[in-house]
C-alpha cells in the first residue's frame, strides 16, 4: 500500500516536473535558476535563445559570466538577498559571440520550507528595441526640442518684427494724428452715412464748435448749427469728385472749402472736406484788384486830355498843321486809343476777380446780342472783303444773361476772327438751340492757334506767337474775358484749331 | 441868339479843350469845377445845356444830375454826360432817372459839340 501511494506520489511528481519544463521552454522570458553563491542552476529555452549558450553551457557557470558589468551583478545579488526581488534594473548582456543586448532585468528569491535562502529565479526581458526606440524618442524629442527652439526664436524675432512694426504703425498714427491736429487748415472727415468722425483743432476753430458737440453727429443733426450750413450744403453739392468752393464767415473770414472723396479698392468710404483760410489772400486780391482799378481810373482823365487835345490838334483848332505833323498827330491819337482800350480791359478784369462783373441777367433775344455785335465790324468786314454768314434757328432764342456782357463776349470772339484771318476769308457764324442750351459757333478761316500754344489761349495776356508777327496789336485778354463772361452765366467755351486752317469758338448758355 | 453850355468839369486841362472847341462853335461856355458851384450855376445862368463829368470831388457827378432833374427850375434843361467811365453801376444810377435829354457819352470835344448842336436844333 505505501508503496503503492509512493509510486503513484513519484509519478505525479515526475508529471508535475515535465509539466514546469514544458512550461519554463514555451516561456517567451529567458529565466535562469541561480544557487545562493550565484552559480546558475537551471535556464530555460528562451534564455538559451537570448545568449546564444547551451544550457549545459550555462548551469555551473556563475550569474555574472552573461552580463558585462560583473559588480553590478553581485550588487543586485545582495539586493535580492536582502530585499527578496527587485525589478526592471537595466544591465548588458554578453552573448557568445560578444554581441552586447540592454537587459531589463527582474529577480525573485527562493527559500527553502524553513526559510533558509536557497537561491533566485532572474527574468530577463531584451530591450534593445524598447532602447531603440527610447533612444530614437529621444532623438526625436531633441529634434523636436531643436525644431522648436528654432520656431520659438522664430517667433521672438517675429513678434519682435511684429512689434517694431505695430510702434512704427503706431509712431506712424502719432505723426498723421499731430499733422492733422496741428494742421493749419481745418479738416473735416464725413464717413459713408455721413457722419462727421473726424474734426480737427483748427476746423473747430473756423467753425466754432467743440469737437465733442459735433463728433458722431448725421449731417442731418448739424444742419442747426450755424457755422455748418454752408458746409453741409458743399457736402451735399460736391460729394462726387473734387470741389472747390468759397466760404464767407462774416467779413473777417473767408474759406477756400475743398471736397474730396475718400476711396478705397474704388470704394467710397467717406468724405473729406479741407477749409483753407484765404482772408488774407483774399483781402490783398482786393487791395490789388483795388490799386489796378483806382489808377486805371486815374489814368482815364489824362489819356482822354491827350485823346481831346490831339482830336483838336487834327481839326486844326490850334492853327494850320503841315501833313508831316498831322500823320504824326494820328499815330499818337492811335496809341491814345490803345492804351484806353487796355486800360478798359484792366478795368474788366479787376472787375471780373472781383466776381462783380454780371449784372442783372434779362431775358434777352441771343440772335439781337449776335447781330448787335456784328454791326460793330461792318465797315471792317467790308474792308477785308470776307464773307460772313450767320446761320439761326427760325424760333427766337431767349436766354436769360448780361446782354452787354455776352455781346462783349461775341464781339472779342469776332474781333479775333476777324483780325487774324486774311482780306478774302470766310466768316461763319451759327446759333443752335438745344432742350438745355444754347450753342454759339464762329468759325473763321484764319491763321489759327499753333498747337503748342492751345493750351493758354484762354489765359491772361496770352498771344499767339504766329499772330505776334503779323499783328502787333492786341491785349491779350480779350479771351480771358470772354471765357469769364461765359463762365460767370455758367456756360462753356472751347474751341478747335489748327494753324494754317482756321479756328472754330464754340461758347454754350444755359437756358 | 447865342447858346449858353454850363460845362461842370474837375479836370482843367479837359475843360479848357471843351470850352475853347464850344467857344469856336459860337456857344456861350460857363465853367465849374466842382458838383456844388455846378448845381448853383445851373439855377444862376440859366444854361441851354449842361455838359456834367460824372466823376467830380465833393458832390458826386450823379448826385449832380439828381438835384437838377428834381428841381422844376433846372429839371428841362438837357444834360449830356461826359465820362470815361463805362461802368454799368454809375450808368444804371443815371439812367434811373429816365431824362429824355440825358445823352451818355464817351466821346471826343469835336463828336460832343456835333451831339450839343443835335439836342439845341429847335
């Protein structure tokens, strides 16, 4: 029987000893037995697939023979001795052929049934790969530090960049802000829904208002405070393109107002309105306008004495002339009448600067004003034998104007067509009527304007150089006038021509 | 019978010139150099016509021709103004006055006296 128990207890024993090999080979984790001295016992089948030994290799052999650094062995063996395991501690392994594996190593202590240390079981679990891919981590995490580093100095320099260019934006808004506050003009900006958003020092002043009492207001809103009327009305009346426009603030205060759009990517997004102070400008204009027309007025008396005298000088109330005398006498009696005439025109244009030169616009018969003014030249027309024809419209034209002045303004456009073409020429003059307007045309058959000079022909004093040589008389302003008499009816004029062939005037009343 | 011209003119050289071609004519001239012995002239002599510069010191050549025309004494006698002005305001301030002798002119001693002959023919 107890033999029977015993063969059946040794059996059971040897299964349960095939059972661990079987177990400890089909392990993945190499696992060595080792004695309390350190000599390895058992090993299981990874662990001779891990260093390349046998296994009878191995057993006899002490722990430290595998792992390259021999006092750390020892070390850890104390540790476990006293400790009873220890875990993931990282050694070398040596393998055969000296190839060097990292190992993370764990060990667990034996005892035996009285406790007594009878040795350790050691895993070890290659991690050259985990290394790898520590080291290729670590790499990486340097590669990222380096390439965050770099973004990061990137990105100093550009907040750096960005705050230079914010001070320079700001110095930059500083500038404009002290430009437009110190400004000696006043400016006014309106945004799109036309409210005031922007009003500087100086345009308060102009205006006498506070930049608090009107900033953000409609115009709408503004209408009631006095200064603003004329420049809401100018708002109103130039909004589309530049304007210019004068502004009378009592006597003592005269503005030039400016209107400008404001236009972004050919948007309008506001209105800017500059007030340039012109008092004084406008009060020298005066004095000038003033000086010119007191001492052409002055000079009226004498040159008329002259005039008279040399008139009864010709008629032979001072006694018997000899011819040599007499021709003398008249050619003085011509440069009386010119510089009377000049000085008419001076008188014209101090009167015209002054913006006084219309009267009283009458409903007038524009084909009379036309014909009234070609009467002038009869006798001249005749002498230079052209043909004149004036081509009217079968219904009376009625305009509203300044009739001497609009027959002053066709006289100098006929006075010049005829001078300036030669004895023989043609003379055509039209008169048209339009829904809106009036079109008056004069066309000769002249010397014409050279093109270079097109440009100046309305301005003051201004003379062809080809006319110069063939006519030495003329003022000069005779078109200068003409052009302001035409303007000042809110009319146009303009003309075409070409040297040599002849010059068309064109002028257009509003009726 | 012989006709009697008050010339009322501040420039002497201009006045002289008028008087002596008015004197060659056959008129009767009597002078003044200012609006104010002018308007007492024009009630003293009598004149047939008065020949009046706009432009004068003191009382102003218009201011000359109102006081005549309103006054019964003077107001027949034709005016002829003599200016050298061409200015529409002092025009339109005479022509207010609607005379029917009043002849603007800006003319020369020689056309003045032909236009003097042409008011003075009965």
């Amino acid at each position: 029987m107890e033999d029977e128990k015993f063969q059946i207890a040794k059996e059971d024993l040897e299964d349960l000893e095939i059972y661990i090999k079987e177990f400890s080979d089909f392990l993945p984790l190499a696992v060595c037995s080792v004695n309390p001295v350190g000599v390895i016992i058992n090993v299981n089948k990874a662990t001779e697939d891990l260093t390349s030994y046998a296994s009878l290799e191995l057993v006899g052999e002490p722990m430290s023979t595998i792992f390259l650094d021999k006092n750390k062995v020892e070390e850890i063996e104390k540790e476990i001795a006293n400790k009873g395991s220890i875990h993931g501690r990282e050694l070398i392994l040596i393998t055969k052929d000296k190839k060097e594996i990292p190992m993370s190593v764990s060990a667990s202590i034996r005892r035996d049934r009285e406790g007594s240390y009878i040795g350790y079981f050691m895993g070890l679990t290659n991690i050259t790969e985990l290394k790898k891919f520590q080291e290729g981590l670590e790499e990486k995490v340097k590669e990222r530090t380096k390439e965050l580093e770099d973004s990061k100095k990137s990105l100093i320099t550009t907040l750096d960049e960005v705050k230079e260019a914010k001070g320079n934006a700001e110095e930059e808004k500083n500038k404009t802000l002290s430009i437009i506050t110190n400004f000696t003009d006043g400016l006014l900006v309106f945004d799109k829904e036309g409210k005031l958003s922007l009003i500087n020092p100086q345009a308060e002043i102009f205006l006498n208002v506070k930049s608090k009492d009107v900033i953000e207001k409609s115009i709408v809103d503004l209408k009631t405070i006095s200064f603003f009327e004329s420049i809401i009305k100018i708002f109103n009346d130039g909004t589309e393109s530049a304007a210019k426009q004068e502004l009378f603030f009592g006597k003592n205060l005269i503005l030039d107002a400016s209107t400008v759009s404001i236009v972004r990517r050919e948007k309008k997004i506001g209105t800017l309105i500059i007030l340039h102070n012109i008092t004084r400008e406008k009060a020298i204009e005066r004095m000038k306008s003033d000086f010119v027309s007191l001492t052409a007025h002055q000079l009226r008396t004498p040159l008329a004495g002259i005039k008279w005298a040399l008139k009864l000088l010709l008629k032979g109330d001072f006694g018997e002339i000899t011819e040599e005398q007499k021709k003398f006498a008249e050619e003085m009696s011509q440069s009386t009448e010119k510089m009377i005439s000049l000085i008419g025109n001076l008188l014209d244009i101090t009167k015209i600067e002054e913006g006084r030169y219309l009267f009283e616009k009458v409903s007038s018969d524009m084909e009379q004003v036309i014909l009234s003014a070609i009467s002038l030249y009869k006798e001249e027309i005749k002498n230079k034998k052209l043909k004149i024809k004036f081509q009217k419209p079968k219904n009376v034209v009625k305009v509203k104007i300044d009739a001497e002045k609009i027959k002053l303004a066709v006289d100098n456009l006929l006075d010049n067509a005829i001078k300036y073409t030669n004895s023989g020429g043609k003379l055509e003059l039209e008169l048209s009527c339009g829904i809106k307007e009036v079109e008056f045309k004069i066309k000769d058959s002249g010397l014409g304007i050279p093109k270079s000079q097109q440009e100046r022909v309305f301005s003051k004093f201004f003379r062809g150089e080809n006319i110069m040589k063939v006519q030495t008389e003329g003022t000069g302003l005779g078109l200068f006038i003409t052009k302001n008499i035409i303007e000042a009816h809110g009319g146009k004029i303009w003309f075409d021509s070409k040297e040599g062939k002849g010059t068309t005037f064109y002028f257009t009343l509003p009726i | 019978m012989t006709k009697k011209i008050l010339i009322i003119e501040d420039d002497e050289f201009l006045r002289n010139l008028m008087v002596r071609r008015l004197v060659k004519e056959g008129f009767e001239v009597v002078e003044a150099s200012n609006g104010k012995t002018g308007l007492e002239k024009s009630k003293t002599e009598n004149p047939d016509l008065i020949l009046l510069d706009l432009i004068l010191p003191g009382i102003d050549g218009s201011e000359v021709l109102v006081k005549i025309k309103k006054d019964p004494a003077t107001a027949p006698i034709p005016v002829i103004i003599i200016t050298n002005l061409d200015q529409k305001e002092n025009n339109k301030k005479t022509s207010d006055l609607a005379v029917d002798y009043l002849i603007k002119a800006q003319l020369d001693p020689v056309e003045i006296t032909e236009r003097i002959k042409k008011v003075l023919q009965p």
